[in-house]
C-alpha cells in the first residue's frame, strides 16, 4: 500500500463513532455519529451510500442526507478482488488512508491492514473461535446458510506495530447493524483520523458481506 498523503485529522472531543446501517434494493446506508466521553452518542456527523452492483467498491460520505457537501471517499483500485486495496480520500480527492482485505490470512480469520499518516495497523476478528466455528460450519449443507442469518457479534481489534490499540469495531446487540467504534489516542499521540476510521468501519460491514 502507498503511503497517504497529509495530516492525522483526528475528530475534535470524540472518543469514536457510532455506525447505524440501512438496506435499501438499490444501497446501503450508513449514517455516522460522533461518540463523546466513550458512551454517549452526538449528531449525524456523516451520511453515507454504498450503491449495489458496482464493479468497483465505492462509497462517498456527505455532511447530511441531503448531500450538500462531500466530506471523503473510499474506493478500490482493483475490480471486486477479496484483496483489493482501497483508497480513502478527503473532500478534495487527497490520500489520507489506505486499507484492504489480506485474503490468506483471512481464511482463518478475517485480517485487514490500514495506513494513514504516521499509522500502520492490522485488524482481526477479536474471537478466532467464533472465526473458525463459522468457517467450519460454512462446509455443512443448510448450516452455512443458517448461520448467515444469525446477527453473530463481529469485533473487529486494530493494532499498531508497538500493540497499541488504533480502533476496535464492535457490532452491537440491535436488529440492524450497528457498531460502535472506539478510537483511543495511540501511544501519547492523537487518535486515527475518523475519516479513516468511518470509512474502514463501512468496509468491515459491507466487505464482509454482513
């Protein structure tokens, strides 16, 4: 992966995000709300689409549903790839992260590396028993499909080279997909910017296909 372009935008008070999706025929909608003091849940800070059969992953996030203002962008370079790198720009098209899938580690357990500027981190699935339980399961006629169907607790763990936690995203107990993404400072600096951190908590969603 390229190494991004510009500054560690961090999100001013906010200690994460909180993640709430929508399936619609034609997309799926995420609105993106700030976190304050760990718990507490701020206004829509971003409105997001991921439009269905598109070649490419692509989703572009605004400043409300109505769409006046482009905030930042995702989107991957290579055409619907298990390990396609994807790129998340800032409202003007600049680099600020970089993310993707590693699809043989993913086997196991599902793994994504991210960079954003002065961060490297990789993610997995925080329980690699439920990992292998599904994958398992996966193999057995009619069980695969019914395991789909259960909303399984997916928490997702991000880690510097030094074992600093960089964001978690753990799925929460609702009917629709919801996540609450922490985003701690990292070592004695800032957090990850929560552009990076909003676009990433999207893919985990809707890569995986959840």
């Amino acid at each position: 992966m390229s190494a991004p372009s510009g500054g560690v935008g961090s999100a001013p008070g906010f200690t994460g995000l909180y993640l709430r999706q929508k399936v619609t025929l034609i997309a799926n909608k995420y609105w993106v709300h700030g976190v304050y003091d760990g718990t507490t849940q701020g206004p829509v800070i971003a409105f997001a689409e991921q439009k269905k059969m598109k070649l490419r992953e692509e989703v572009t996030f605004f400043d409300s549903e109505a769409k006046a203002q482009v905030l930042f962008s995702f989107k991957s370079r290579q055409i619907i790839d298990m390990a396609a790198t994807t790129d998340v720009f800032d409202g003007a098209g600049a680099t600020i992260g970089v993310f993707r899938k590693d699809a043989m580690k993913s086997l196991i357990n599902s793994t994504w590396h991210l960079e954003a500027a002065g961060v490297a981190a990789t993610g997995r699935e925080r329980s690699q028993g439920l990992a292998v339980i599904r994958r398992v399961a996966g193999f057995v006629p009619g069980i695969g499909e019914l395991l789909e169907a259960i909303p399984w607790q997916f928490h997702f763990d991000f880690y510097d080279a030094s074992g600093s936690l960089v964001m978690s995203s753990e799925r929460q107990r609702k009917l629709r997909d919801q996540y609450l993404v922490s985003l701690p400072p990292i070592g004695a600096g800032a957090p990850l910017d929560w552009r990076v951190a909003a676009a990433v908590g999207v893919a985990l969603d809707a890569f995986q296909g959840r």
